[in-house]
C-alpha cells in the first residue's frame, strides 16, 4: 500500500517541480522588464516600496477610462436608427 503512494509520487511529483523551476526565472526576468530594469543586474528592489507607491496611481484603468471618453464604443447599430 505505501508502495503505490510513493510510485504515484515518484510519477506524479517531478511535473509541478519542473514547471515551477522553469518558469520562476522566466517570471522575474519579465517583471524586471515590465519595471523598465535591467533583467540581469542583480539588484533586487524592495516590493513594499513599489506597492506603496502604486496605491495611489491606477494608470491603467485611467488610460482605458480616457479612451472610452475619447472615442465610445458603438455597442448597437440598427438598419432604422440614425
């Protein structure tokens, strides 16, 4: 019985391990370009110091807010409407 767990295990258990060893670097190399920093430089910056700022500034839903005012989406046209 403790055999079949550990042959399960033995199977199973190498396939998360390698996604998540694979992708962890992958991750930080994109965060660190997304920052606009160098990927490779080994200077990590604080996470606390980022989250405060971002707190207050929401760039993203502003952008998508001013191009809904700049231009609104046509959500329904019919052949008798003008």
């Amino acid at each position: 019985m403790c055999l079949r767990y550990i042959g399960w295990m033995l199977i199973l258990v190498p396939g998360p391990v390698y996604v998540h060893l694979s992708w962890a670097p992958r991750w930080r190399l994109l965060c660190r370009l997304e920052e606009g920093l160098d990927p490779f430089d080994g200077d990590v910056l604080s996470s606390t110091k980022t989250d405060v700022e971002g707190l207050d500034e929401d760039s993203d839903m502003e952008m998508a807010i001013e191009d809904i005012e700049e231009d609104p989406p046509l959500l329904h046209v019919s052949d008798g409407e003008e």
